[in-house]
C-alpha cells in the first residue's frame, strides 16, 4: 500500500504527463494506441491511480519524443 507521499509523487507524475502530451497536441487516445495499452491506462497514469512499469515509462519517452526524465521534472 502507497502511502501519501507516494501518492502525491504518482499525481505529480500523472499531471506532468499529461501537460506534455497535451502540449505536443496528442489526446489519451493518441497516446494510448502509439503505446498499444487500453485508453483506461493512460488515464489511469495521468490520475495518479497506477504505479506504471520502468518499461512503460521508457515508451511513454519515446513517443512522446522526449528523454525519459523530463517526466519526472516536476
């Protein structure tokens, strides 16, 4: 179970995801089929509610165009 700080930390995440895919003019769905996951994933990740995995990370990176760390400026 993740406590609060951890939780916050997935929120931060999640927000900071989400304004970089908006900002390269990409919806959840765009996002979603580059990354060959259900639409209810991305969601999930930009609302703080999943832990997402090193290897998704590193494909959120890449199809977004970005180095895998500008996810976690926040």
């Amino acid at each position: 179970m993740l406590n609060e700080k951890d939780k916050k930390y997935l929120r931060e995440f999640g927000e900071n995801l989400k304004t970089i895919r908006t900002a390269k003019n990409l919806t959840q769905q765009n996002l979603a089929d580059i990354l060959e996951v259900e639409i209810s994933q991305v969601s999930r990740i930009e609302r703080g509610k999943i832990n997402t995995s090193v290897i998704n990370i590193k494909k959120i990176a890449v199809a977004l165009e970005i180095d895998a760390g500008e996810l976690f400026k926040f």
